[in-house]
C-alpha cells in the first residue's frame, strides 16, 4: 500500500473535437482524460482517444484503476472506453474486483 495517499491529477490527453486533427500538430496530442491518483488506486476521468496508450506512458495499467468516470458522453470523451475495455482485460490480474464505471444520469435528473 502506498504512504502517500495525497491526491493528484495526471493530464493523459487534452485534445478534444474535432473529429480529426490536421496540420502541423495531427497527431500531437491524446483525447481527453485525465487521471486521479490517490496512493495506488488510479480513478479515470474520461476516456478519450488514445487513453490506454497514455496510461502506460503515465506509468499505470488498466490494473491500476479503480474506478472510470464520464463526464458526459460526448464521442471525444468516450471513443477509447470500448478499446480499454476489451485490451486492459489482457492486463488485469485474476481476482481483481470489477472497475466501476460512473456517468452522466438522466437528462435533468
């Protein structure tokens, strides 16, 4: 267990809409989301392009989280959510409790 349990945030990818990115900086930049770190629990804001290729950058694995949570489910926050999924589960040791995911309720609720 870690001695630190102070949280703080990791940036994994800012790059939000459009759709596609050209010019110059095509490719530059990650979709948006956004680690939590509390000790070794990771939380997940968002899941946008690119997510499990940021998070092994960032030093984690998909093992690491505890918990994903969306924002609101736009495309650029969400388009890597299914990738993650269906890749990580290679990554995530036996007996690991599930990761909870958390969005958006009803509109107006």
């Amino acid at each position: 267990m870690a001695s630190n349990l102070a949280p703080h945030v990791v940036t994994l990818g800012t790059a939000g809409g459009p759709r596609w990115w050209t010019g110059a900086n095509a490719g530059k930049r990650a979709g948006i989301s956004t680690a939590v770190v509390v000790g070794d629990a990771v939380y997940l804001v968002d899941a946008g392009s690119g997510v499990g290729n940021q998070l092994m950058k960032a030093g984690f694995t998909p093992g690491d989280l505890r918990g994903i949570f969306l924002t609101h489910l736009h495309s650029d926050h969400t388009i890597d959510l299914a990738s993650l999924a269906i890749f990580g589960l290679f990554t995530i040791p036996a007996g690991k409790r599930p990761i909870r995911i958390l969005g958006p309720g009803d509109r107006g609720a």
